[in-house]
C-alpha cells in the first residue's frame, strides 16, 4: 500500500515524539512492504512564528491531500499567559478539526499489566480497564456563539447542539459498541442542560436501530466520580465536547502516565491521530517526553486503514519496550531511564 502521511509535528515536545512514530511506521512499512510518503506541514506556535496562523491554508492543502494525519502536540506558554493575545496556537487544533470535519474523537483507556502499580488507582478498581470515549469533536460551547457585553463586564459561550451532530457522533457510538461489548454509556446533564436533553432524546430514539446494544444514560458528574472508582463498569462512552475534553483527561490517570494514551479524530474520509497529552514545553528539546502515545496513536491509523496486522506489531512492540523497562523517565525505576530517542530507536529496531 501506498500512503500519503501528513506529518505535524507541532509545539513543545511534539517534534520529538513525533520523530519516534515515523521511525517505528517507517519499519513497520519495510516490514510490511508499504511506502509511507511523510508530508511534513506546520502548525501550532511553529507556524505563527513563522506566518502567523496557526493553521495556515498551506497545511490545510496537505492534510487535505493526504490519507491521514500524524500529529504531535500544540500550545506554547507565551499564549497561556497572555488573554490578551490574538491568535493562539490551539485555534489551529480547533480550525483544523472544523476544516477536516473531524467530528468523533476517540479515545480509548486501558491498563498494561506492568505498569498496573503505577496508577494512582488501587490495582482491584483498574485491573482489566478497557474502555472508550467518543467525545463530540466540532460542536458544542467550543463553537457555539460567544462574546462579551456590558463593557466587557460580562462574557459568555454557548453550547450549541443541531441533531445531526447528535446522531453522527452516536451512530459510531453504536457500531463501536456493536464491535465491543455492546455496551453503550450516554454522558450528558439532561438534568440541566436543554443541549444534554437533546442528545438524550435523540440516542433514545436510535436504539431500535442498534437491538443487541445495552444503553445507559449517567449524568457527567456522576460518571466523574464512577470513572475512577469502577472504571470496568464502563465500555464505549459518547459525549459531547466539553465533557469528553475533561473526561478524557481524568481517565487518561487510570492507566499511569498521559504519555500512554493514543486518540483518534475521525470525520468522514479522513483521519487524524495525536497523543492526549499536550506539548509538555518544560521537556522540548530534552529527549524525555515519552514518545509511547504517538506510536500508539500511529498504530489506531494503520487499524484504520485495515492494516491490522501492522497495528498489532506496533502495539506488541510497545508492550515488550514497557515489559523489559525500555522507557522514558515518567515510568522508569531510578536510573534507568531512557531518552525519547533510544526508546524510538529500540522500538524501530525490535518491530
Ligand atoms: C484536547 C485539548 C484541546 C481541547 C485544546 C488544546 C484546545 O485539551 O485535545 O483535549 O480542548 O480540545
Ligand atoms: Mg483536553
């Protein structure tokens, strides 16, 4: 197969582990007999500095063009600090799922049985944690109208929600489940929300569709708290955006580090795959981040191209790295650390 990769990288520490996947893909396509062609694009502060948008039309050409996306992280605390400023690096991220149409965000949780001591969570609760968030990824208060009125005095953001968005997002909800263990969590504040009572009505209204599948319905704070206390009563989540940002963060806690988890971003053609963690900048430039969730990330994009058997390579490469204790420092013992290169390299190596 041929495949045309765009590749970015991004801010923080983004280029580095970055450069670690397209060692491991790159052996996974000498292996498999498969050409990657890496089209290299900017984002992020990198692309402000150097033309002043975060997503220039330029990188929105190449993703376009491509059969996925690689990519790294984006933020840079000289945004962070300054409310003032007038275009942000994470603007790029959100241009960039509206522009691509990425409106399913996955974002599986799940524990490696040597790192099980790790998490903070007791081993009893985390044992055999497999679970996935689809989190609704171009709707919602993170582009529902917003402003401020009174002088300034007073702000606002809305959440905005129209069925179809609902029903896209859930009917993948649906099929994932079906894949699984057709288990379906609905996460909304139907309690409150006019928004999570649509959602409602509408999921309620696909289960005929889907028979086989078990659906419930939990309201976000409720399943902030069953997260980490019975993370195994849950199986595919779906929820709108701003509760799957925050969600996904807290379940990214139960299997020990955020330098593990991989996601996915999926519209109707193309795909996008990053890390959940963000660009780490007390580590750039220091070959430390652990570059573990963008290999994995790497291997959800060759699952999705019905290259299973080269996902599973990457995956089981990764789980010998972490049993033979070939890793970065956020899960090394004492002096043993590796760099984020030697750990991309052993694992390109051991493929
Ligand atoms: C994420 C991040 C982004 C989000 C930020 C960087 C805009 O937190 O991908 O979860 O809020 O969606
Ligand atoms: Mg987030």
């Amino acid at each position: 197969m041929e495949l045309n990769i765009a590749l970015l990288a991004g801010d923080g520490i983004g280029p580095e582990v970055i450069a670690q996947a397209v060692k491991v893909c790159d052996a996974v396509a000498e292996k498999y007999n498969h050409k990657i062609n890496w089209q290299p694009a900017l984002t992020g502060a990198a692309a402000i500095d150097a033309v002043g948008d975060p997503y220039p039309e330029e990188t929105h050409a190449i993703c376009a063009g491509s059969d996925a996306v690689l990519f790294g992280a984006i933020g840079h605390p000289r945004f962070d600090n300054d409310p003032s400023a007038k275009v942000r690096p994470e603007q790029g991220l959100l241009k960039m799922r509206q522009k691509l149409g990425l409106f399913a965000n996955v974002r599986p949780t799940f524990t490696f049985p040597s790192l099980i001591d790790r998490s903070p969570l007791k081993r009893e609760r985390i044992e055999g944690t497999d679970l996935v968030f689809l989190r609704e990824l171009t709707g919602g208060i993170y582009f529902g109208k917003r402003g401020r009125e009174d002088n300034g005095e007073t702000a606002y953001d809305t959440c905005t929600y129209t069925r179809k968005e609902v029903q896209r997002l859930a009917r993948k909800g649906f099929e994932m489940a079906m894949k699984r263990s057709k288990k379906l969590c609905c996460v909304d504040k139907a309690n409150v929300l006019e928004s999570s009572r649509l959602w409602r009505e509408t999921v309620q209204a696909m289960e005929k569709d889907y028979p086989e599948v078990n659906v419930s319905y939990e309201f976000v704070d409720a399943v902030a708290m069953r997260l980490v206390q019975w993370p195994n009563a849950y199986d595919v989540l779906i929820t709108e955006n701003l509760f799957g940002d925050i969600l996904t963060d807290e379940a990214s806690v139960i299997s020990g580090s955020m330098g593990l988890m991989p996601s996915a971003s999926l519209g109707e053609s193309i795909g996008l795959y990053e890390p959940i963690h963000g660009s780490y900048p007390q580590a750039a430039g220091k070959d430390i981040a652990n570059p573990l969730a963008t290999v994995l990330s790497a291997a959800m994009m060759f699952d999705d191209f019905g290259l299973l058997e080269e996902a599973q390579a990457i995956r089981d490469v990764v789980n010998r790295s972490l049993a033979e204790g070939v890793v970065t420092e956020d899960l090394a013992e004492k002096g043993k650390a590796r760099k984020t290169s030697e750990v991309g390299d052993w694992l390109a190596k051991n493929l």
